[in-house]
C-alpha cells in the first residue's frame, strides 16, 4: 500500500493558501519526506503525521522553495527530545547549508543527523531499504537536481483460502505457502505451490520528478512506474519561461507520462500566475489520462 500526502505543490514565492513543495510518501508504512520548502512542519501538523515516524528526508536541489524549511523542521525534532537517527539525502552541500545554520543559532541535536551527499549525474541507489530500494533521476535544471525513485520489493504470492482449507493444511504453513513453497501433506502428497497461491500484485512504485526542463531521456527510467509526480510549472502558451527557467509545462509531463507508460501522473509545481489550476488538468488529458492535480492537504492512495 502506497499513500503520498501532498503538504505544498506550489512554486517559488508562496500565498496564503499555496504552499511551497514538499510530501510525505507512505510506503508500507515506511515515511519518507520529500522535499521541505518553507512550512512543512506546520502542514505535517495539520495533516496530523507523526515527526518521529519520518526517518528519511530527500531533498532534491538547494532552491528554497524546496529546502527552506528544513532547518525549522530539525530544530523541532531537537525541541521533542528525538532520540531516532535521521538521514538526509540531498545534493553536495546540504551537510554545510545545515551545520551552519545549527552552529550560529546554538542549536544541539539530541540525536543524530546523517548526511548522504550526492554529486553524481548518473542514476544511483541511494537507499536499501527491506520494503524498498530508492534510486536518483538525474534532472535539468538551473542547479543540480535530483528526482527519487522508489521501488517496492517482490510482494508475497496471494494465498487461496479455498484451495489451503480444501486440502486441509493448518494455518502454520500459509506464511511459507505465500512466500512459494510447496506443502506435503500428512499423507505424503506434495502440493504444488501454485495450487495454492496466485501471482502477487506488482510492487508499487513511484517517480517523483523535480524542478525539471523536458528531459525526454527519462522516459526510460520511467518506464511503466505506477505512479509519476512531475514539475509542470507553465503551460504550453508560456513554453519560451520553461528555456530560461529550466522548468516544465502541463503538456511536457503528460508526454513523459505517455511515452513511460506510466499507470497515474500527478501534476504539481504550479505557478501562481495562473488562476484556474483546473486548465493544467485539461492541457495534460490531451496527451495523457488519468491526470491528478496535486493539491496542498490531499493524500492519494494506491493499493
């Protein structure tokens, strides 16, 4: 199970109700911060998501409508007495960008913070994790940029309650029925596993692609993910911004979207000069469906 809750999915300078990025992805019951723009800590109050429960914290370029909030965040941990180590995955310099600011405001840690600096312009696993694996997307933008990439691991083979109690085998062996054995029974026939089980649901993925330019190379990687978040800060008749800012318009994401064979895309990133959002929604179905619109206090679940 896959829950992403949207806490900011605007850009640059935020309003009262347009927040600036970031989100929490719930994978497995794992949480993951994604990004930290100004206010994050409040919007994880409002959306009641524990502090203690977040232990990675990805952030994908040092612009501060994507970082700026961090250091609030930390300080906070710090005030409720976190023991928990937190890990930190970001690009060269955040180690420096934090320390700085925790040295000349006299802020003590109670517990650890682990810097996983990256330089590289190549995709890489960043995290093992015993739910997921997490691995950058190299990104076009003004400074270096990542995207994360999560990916589950193999799920269990679903058990056919039928078939288990049709045969009569005892309730010990479904956790070793699920994971592909193959059962004798008292009598000593062998019951092949797949009389038993069926193949297991893919395991859930998700991209979340940045601050980015169109970078049709991410196809690629992109290739049939279950859910794709991508930047979409224009629209097609402000294409010229997307050259100078190294940004993207609704169109552009729902070609990545279309061309990867992705399952859902989710549109963020907006620009506040546009006052009806809804027209993202409209410009991307012409290429791509379904589309969702990212919106601040949302939460999208995916089994």
């Amino acid at each position: 199970m896959m829950h992403l809750h949207i806490l900011g999915c605007h850009s640059a300078t935020p309003k009262a109700n347009l927040h600036p990025t970031a989100q929490v992805l719930d994978f497995n019951g794992e949480l993951c911060l994604i990004d930290c723009g100004e206010g994050t800590q409040v919007r994880l109050r409002q959306q009641k998501i524990k502090f203690t429960r977040i232990k990675h914290i990805f952030i994908s370029h040092l612009h501060g409508d994507h970082c700026y909030g961090l250091i609030g965040l930390i300080s906070t941990f710090g005030l409720l007495k976190r023991e928990a180590d937190l890990h930190i995955y970001g690009p060269k310099g955040i180690k420096k960008f934090i320390n700085i600011q925790l040295e000349l405001s006299k802020t003590y840690t109670s517990y650890k913070i682990i810097f996983h600096e990256l330089t590289s312009t190549k995709s890489e696993i960043i995290l093992e994790h015993n739910k997921f694996t997490v691995e950058t997307i190299p990104l076009d933008h003004r400074i270096y940029t990542n995207g994360f990439f999560f990916r589950g691991k193999s799920r269990d083979r679903k058990l056919l309650i039928n078939q288990v109690e049709e045969f009569g085998i005892d309730v010990a062996y479904y956790k070793s029925i699920k994971k592909g054995k193959d059962i004798k029974l008292d009598d000593g026939t062998l019951v092949k596993n797949e009389r038993l089980t069926e193949p297991p649901n893919p395991p859930n993925s998700y991209a979340y692609c940045s601050d980015t330019a169109f970078k049709p190379s991410l196809v690629e990687q992109l290739n049939q993910v279950e859910v794709l978040y991508h930047e979409s800060t224009f629209l097609e008749k402000d294409e010229d911004l997307c050259f100078k800012t190294k940004h993207s318009t609704a169109k552009q994401a729902a070609i990545i979207a279309q061309k990867a064979q992705v399952k859902h895309l989710i549109l963020g990133h907006f620009s506040a000069r546009y006052r009806d959002e809804n027209t993202y929604k409209v410009e991307a179905e012409t290429i791509f469906e379904p589309t969702y619109l990212a919106k601040s206090g949302q939460c999208f679940s995916f089994e």
